[in-house]
C-alpha cells in the first residue's frame, strides 16, 4: 500500500513537471506562480527524490529563478523582488562567515560567476570592495547594469561576460571568487578556476543547509575540495531563516 501511494505521488508530481515544461520559456505570471506552488507542495511529501526527476527539477527551477529575476530587474524598486528578504538575509549570513576567513588580509575584489539579471549578492554583500558579475547572457547582464548598477557602498559594479568553465582569471592580487550554486559539474571547474588565482584567495560554494530543495545544489565531493585548498563549511541555524550553508575554500 505504502508503495502504491509513493507511486501515485509521483505520477502527481510529473504530471505538474509536465504543465510546467510545456510553458518554457517561463514568464512570471499567475499562472506559472500557481504551478510553482503547487510543485513545492508535493515536494514536501518527498523524503527523497526519484533520481529521475531530480535532473527536469533542476532545469525547471533554473528557468524559473530566470524568469523571476528577469520580471524584477525590470521593475523600479527591485526590493519588491519577492525573494529579498531572503536575499538580505542571507547576504548578513555570508558577510559574516567571510570575514572569519578573510580576517585582516586585503582582497582586491569579489567576482560572481553567473551573477544572473538580478545580483542581489552582489548589491547586498557587506564588503567594500570592487565586486565583479560575469554571466553567459548577454541580456541579463544588460539587465543588471539597469537594474542594479551599484552595491549598498555605492561603487558601481562591473559586469562581464563570461562562463565558468573557460573562464580566465587575471588577478595579482587575492580576490573572493562566488560560484552560483545552480551551475552543475563544478567540481572541475573550481579545480581549474583555483590554479589561476592568486594565493590565499577564496572560493565561495553554495550548499544548502536546512531546506528540502536540495535536490537544487548539486552535491559537492568535500574530499576533492580538500585537496583544491583549505575548505571550510559554515551551516546557519534553522532559526535564522537561512537555508543555505556555504563551503570557502582558501587557495
């Protein structure tokens, strides 16, 4: 019966997989908000995923967060973004652990991979200090430039394009490297992003702590990041409405 049930559960889940698929590219509408609520329902009935769909999940959540980020870069006040509040708080959470990492050493700058049309992270990242957002898009870096053209210091941030597995770095000086935590295969991507940078930088990697979209994240072989240099992983406490944990590693 128990069987029987999971099974009934999953046919559920993709047939909301499929209504979802067949309206890409996503718009952020009414309709789509609906559809994503009512996936996020039936994901919680899960106690894991079938392997099967984890791969669909991770396509419709990456259109998704671009659609999404895409609708509010277009707006005037992008704190109305319904996402940041979480942004805010989770920006606090990795200023925090970053300066136990940078202690008292300079880095000249802090550089986003797949920033996105949106850089929230850049924008509420308490450090002053050049921030850098490469993206593959050339629209949402266009974007971007509009809708958040400085950080909360008021330095204007640079946007660049770029992708994260031919990316090159040419810094003489230590810098703070943030990879999106939706780019999957990164494991050899740091590895040959870490031989370029100047020693005793940082690479951020996004891990999630204490939520059930896990299956967003891909899980990441902490032995291999051992050997790419000192990793450290900082996980929030569920009370501070943070869900994700981040891993900095110092080259």
């Amino acid at each position: 019966m128990t069987q029987l049930i999971r099974k009934n559960k999953e046919n559920h889940l993709i047939e909301t997989i499929e209504k979802i698929e067949l309206e890409f590219p996503l718009s952020y509408s009414d309709t789509i908000n609906a559809l994503f609520t009512q996936l996020q329902k039936q994901l919680e009935t899960f106690s894991s995923l079938p392997k099967t769909l984890i791969s669909r999940l991770q396509t419709i959540w990456g259109y998704r967060g671009y659609s999404m980020e895409k609708h509010f870069s277009m707006q005037k006040e992008y704190k109305k973004f319904d996402f940041y509040p979480k942004y805010r708080r989770l920006l606090e959470f990795d200023t925090r652990c970053l300066r136990k990492s940078m202690k008292n050493r300079r880095y000249s700058k802090v550089i986003f991979i797949g920033s996105g049309p949106l850089p929230l992270s850049l924008k509420l990242l308490r450090l002053n200090i050049q921030k850098v957002g490469y993206d593959v898009s050339n629209e949402a870096l266009d974007l971007a430039k509009v809708s958040v053209p400085k950080d909360r210091f008021g330095r204007k941030i640079i946007y660049k394009k770029g992708n994260f597995f031919n990316l090159t770095i040419k810094e003489k000086q230590p810098v703070v490297i943030y990879v999106a935590g939706l780019i999957q295969g990164k494991e050899n991507g740091l590895k040959r992003l870490a031989k370029q940078l100047p020693k005793g930088s940082l690479m951020v990697v996004r891990t999630v702590a204490n939520d059930k979209r896990g299956f967003l994240y891909e899980k990441i072989n902490k032995n291999a990041l051992y050997r790419i240099g000192q990793a450290k992983e900082f996980i929030p406490t569920k009370s501070s409405g943070v869900v994700n944990g981040m891993i900095i590693i110092k080259i």
